[in-house]
C-alpha cells in the first residue's frame, strides 16, 4: 500500500483489511500514538480519507502465513547469471553519471542514518547532533556509513518574501547549514527532505509538531534545491505526500527535481544525491534510475508509532525485486532499517540486514544510535554483510529456489564464482533448506561460508543444506571451484 494507505491503515485497519493485496496483518499491531519517544498521535486534519489508492503492495500474504510470493521466478541458474557471465560487464565504477544529480561519492548503495523511524517530526539540531556524534562513537562511521539524513519535521513550510525557506531559530540555531556544517565537521555527509507537492507530509499527517502547510517544494524546485546545496547539504529525498494529493505525474515531477539537482549542483560544485520517495508508485523503477540514486519501492517499513514487525519487512523486500533496474549507483530502496528497534530480536535483527544486503539496499539505520545495544551494533557493523551490500557489481540477489516459503536467494558477488546467498524460512517451523549450486550458477563443488557466524563450512559437493528457524535465515558465501 502507499503512505498515504499506510497512515489511513494506522487509524482505521478496516480500510485497510478491505483492499485486496494490501498487507493487512500489520494494521492489527500498530499502536497509534504510543510512541513515547516522539509523543503525539498522528492527526490526519481529516484530509486522510481523499488520498491513497492501493498500490504497489507487498506481494507477500497477510497474517505472518508463509508467502511464496516475490515479483520473481525461481528460474534457476540464468536468473543469477553463468558462473562465466556475472552479469556481463558492468561498471564498478560507481562513475555511472545520470546528469551530476546523482552522485553516491562511492561506488555503493548509500550508507548512513534517517531520523525519521525514531524521532518522526519532533527533529532540532541537538537531536540531529547527539545522533551524529553516536554515529562516530558507536562506530557506525568506521564501519562505512557516511550520511546523517534529516527527514520529515525541520520545516514547517514558512517563507519569506523572496520565497526562501525559514526555519524555527530556537530549533535550529544558525539555520540549517550549521548542522550540515556540524555533520561535515564529524567527516560525515547529510541530508535533507521535502516533498515533490506544495505541502509536504507534514501537513497531512503531523507527528509531534502542528500540521506545516506548505512544507512542499512545488512551485520552487530551483530555488530550494540550491538552497539545500548551499547549505552543504549532500542527500536529498523527496517524498510524496503532497505530490500523491495533487495527483501529479511522478515521472515528471521527479525527473524536473532531478534538473534542478543537477543546476544546483552545477552552481555550487557539490553533488547531491537524490533519493525518490514516492512509495513505488508509478513503477519508479522504470524511470527513476536514469535520474536518481534510489527510489523507494514500497510503503514505510514501520508507521509512526509503531514497533518492528516482520510482516512489514518481507514484504518490503519483495516489493524492492527489480534486479534489472539497479546497477552501480542506481537501487531498489525497500526503505530504512529498522534493525535495532524495539520489537526485534538479535535473530530478527540479522534476517532484516541479510535481506537488505542481499538486494545490494540502500543501509539507512533508524534506531537511536546513541542507545543502541552491543548485538545492535554487531548487525549493523558487521563487515561482511556490509561487503555483500557494497558489492561493487550492484547485482540484486534473486530467488532461485522456493519450496512452500523455504526460499533460497542467490546475488552474484565481483570476483570469481562468488555468491552470497541467503537461506530465508518463510514457513512456521522450523526445516531443512538446501542451496543447489546449480541453481547459484555453479559447478559441483563449492566452498561455503557462514556469514552471520564467520564460519568456514568447508569444500561441499552439489549443494548445502542446513536446518533453519522459522521465520529466520541463514547467510551464506558460496564459492565455486
Ligand atoms: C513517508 C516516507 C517516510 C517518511 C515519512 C515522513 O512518506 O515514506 O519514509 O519520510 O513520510 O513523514
């Protein structure tokens, strides 16, 4: 469902148990307002009930049953390519330029932090700054992430008369370009929100702060989009709220940011990376690679208020299933992490990152940073799982195998032969799954890795099986010989 199904969906489950394809069962857990951390219900000012259609979806069902869904076939070998092929050639560059608006600096799906999944709209420069310095504290920045993204809340869509954007002083002492200076002080890269329609999230669906009518960018692209550069910021994502409302073309209204991204930077000399929110509406991953670094495929992975659900991750996952849109500095984005957020468990926690690296995602961390836990930190740092992620060949993992929801997910790795490969148990117990080497596109022998354990599992013949919790994986390296 999109956002604004989602919202409706956290106030009147019963819309939502009516739409077919919707994933209902995540309804029932939300908490409406019971977030103590950002206070505040959500308050749709009645406006809610004339926006949403039912698209995009979650291809898995409803009620935690196990799904077989996922937008792809389990075609065997050739979906993960040859063991020769790899995907061909593509360029590890991260050098391919879509015009200058979509510079990563890197050469993979971005890394970083968003505020929005902890703190929703109740964000000012002391929050943003505790949580920039825990990301260096706790490691994350060592570990490779790099953006500190401010989401929803900073604006409340005033002006002045010249049509720039103001802000609330007491909130954010020295405007916005002191916490970008701030951010880029730590070494760290940062990130801004708005929204392709006149009013922005903010307006429809308030969470902590009173409704922010014209918390849009519609009507200033090049004006605001400069400003962001010329505050310093690095990362743009434009969400959809006020775009959905108006009804306006994504296509379009994405691809005209994305120009005056590129006239911005073209003034300023610093590369803005611009990541599409609008819920996979529209099919974005027919059109936004060529203009975006990622574009999101799906709903928000956890409502305001809500608390982690894996009803809401897989399908998230299998929405974000389009392997022939991504490539080096071009992904799916199934939406932040929830990793570390309350309702996980270390296990959860570990099957949500795996799931994300397997698809070569964006790795945009949500929880607090500065209270993270010690297993928090070890899922989120982990160094192979973030090399899986990172993979320079950008390819998405593919599922190549799916017994009634015992699935098996297959990514080629650069270097020779490489897989990582996920063992994903969608059934409610526990039970044997085998990966098939020739289903990786492998020959009969193969070493095999246990990621999450670094264990080497050693020299197998045809395949390796291991027993799997439910609703739990395992991930693996496998490598032909
Ligand atoms: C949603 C978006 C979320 C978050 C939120 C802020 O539309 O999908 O990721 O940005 O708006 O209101």
């Amino acid at each position: 469902m999109n956002r604004a199904a989602s919202w409706i969906a956290a106030l009147t489950p019963a819309f939502v148990l009516g739409c077919s394809g919707g994933d209902a069962s995540s309804a029932g857990s939300l908490a409406v307002g019971g977030d103590t951390s950002v206070g505040g219900a959500p308050n749709t000012g009645g406006t809610s009930s004339t926006r949403g259609s039912m698209t995009g979806g979650g291809t898995t069902s409803a009620g935690g049953l196990p799904s077989t869904g996922g937008a792809l076939a389990t075609g065997g070998a050739n979906s993960t390519g040859g063991s020769s092929t790899a995907g061909g050639a593509p360029s590890t560059g991260g050098s391919k330029s879509t015009g200058g608006a979509t510079s990563t600096g890197n050469s993979g799906p971005p890394m970083g932090w968003a505020s929005w999944n902890s703190f929703a709209g109740t964000i000012t420069y002391s929050i943003i700054k505790a949580q920039a310095d825990a990301f260096v504290s706790s490691g994350l920045k060592a570990a490779g992430y790099q953006y500190v993204n401010i989401d929803e809340g900073w604006w409340q869509g005033t002006r002045d008369s010249s049509g720039n954007i103001t802000t609330i002083a007491s909130d954010w002492p020295g405007g916005m370009q002191a916490i970008a200076d701030y951010i880029h002080g730590l070494g760290l890269k940062a990130g801004i929100y708005t929204d392709a329609g006149k009013d922005g999230c903010g307006y429809y669906y308030p969470t902590g702060r009173p409704a922010a009518p014209g918390s849009g960018s519609e009507g200033h692209y090049d004006q605001d989009f400069l400003q962001f550069s010329k505050w310093g910021f690095d990362f743009v994502k434009v969400d959809w709220c006020g775009g959905n409302s108006e009804g306006l073309d994504s296509k379009t209204a994405y691809t005209a940011i994305s120009t005056s991204i590129q006239k911005a930077t073209a003034q300023t000399g610093r590369p803005m990376v611009l990541s599409v929110c609008n819920w996979g509406n529209q099919s974005p991953w027919n059109w936004a690679p060529s203009i975006s670094t990622m574009w999101r495929t799906s709903g928000d992975i956890i409502y305001y208020g809500g608390t982690a659900d894996m009803n809401r991750v897989l399908p998230n996952f299998d929405s974000a299933q389009h392997p022939t849109a991504q490539s080096p500095g071009h992904y799916n984005d199934p939406d932040m992490l929830i990793v570390g957020m309350t309702g996980f468990s270390l296990a959860q926690n570990r099957t949500h990152m795996a799931l994300w690296a397997i698809s070569g995602a964006p790795l945009l961390a949500g929880n607090k940073l500065d209270s993270m836990s010690t297993d928090t930190k070890s899922v989120l740092t982990n160094s192979e799982v973030i090399a899986i992620d990172q993979d320079p060949l950008a390819q998405q993992g593919v599922k190549v195998a799916d017994t009634g929801g015992l699935q098996v997910y297959s990514r080629v790795l650069s270097g020779t032969n490489r897989r990582a490969v996920l063992l994903l148990n969608r059934t409610t117990s526990a039970a044997t799954i085998t990966a098939r080497f020739a289903d990786l596109g492998l020959g009969a022998t193969a070493t095999v890795r246990n990621v999450w354990t670094a264990t080497d599992l050693g020299s197998r013949t045809t395949s390796y099986a291991v027993s799997v919790p439910t609703y739990d994986s395992v991930l693996l390296i496998v490598t032909g010989g």
